[in-house]
C-alpha cells in the first residue's frame, strides 16, 4: 500500500510541476504577443521624446514573468511535498 502511495505522490508532484511550466509558457506567450504590439504602436502614434516610456511596462511585466517563475515552476515539487506533510500531519492529530 505504501508503495502505490509513494508512486501516487511522485506522480501528482510530477504532473503538478508540468502544469506549472505550461502556465509559465503561457504567461511567456502572451507577455511577447501583448509586449510586441505595444512596443509597435507606441514606435508609431508616441512622439519621439516620449518613448523612453515605452520600456517600464516591459520591465515591470517582465519582473512579474520572473516572479511567476522563482515562486510556482522553480518550487513546485517541493510545495507538492510540503503539501503533502502538512495534509498527513493533519491526518495524524
């Protein structure tokens, strides 16, 4: 029995850790497609002078991109587990 519990946990922390790295693949998508069509519209309708500004959404969107990768794709075995020692604990009290 411990086995087949074993090899469950090793499963869902594995399929939870592929979910993770496909929802970053789609935060990266859309961060380049929506990224790409504001830099193009702001090289086309902002005057010159003001297209400095056109970089701090990159920046700030990207540090978020970053974020979402440190916390959830990097760790996601590892709160899998955590979860998992917090649920058997509750179990045992």
């Amino acid at each position: 029995m411990a086995g087949n519990l074993d090899q469950f946990n090793r499963l869902f922390r594995q399929s939870q850790a592929e979910e993770q790295d496909t929802l970053l693949g789609i935060h990266v998508l859309f961060y380049v497609a929506i990224n790409t069509l504001w830099v193009i519209l702001n090289i086309v309708y902002t005057p010159k002078k003001f297209r400095w500004m056109t970089y701090y959404p990159l920046v700030g969107w990207g540090l978020v991109l970053f974020a979402h990768w440190w916390f959830f794709v990097r760790v996601a075995g590892s709160l899998c587990e955590r979860r998992e020692q917090e649920a058997q604990e509750e179990l045992r009290s």
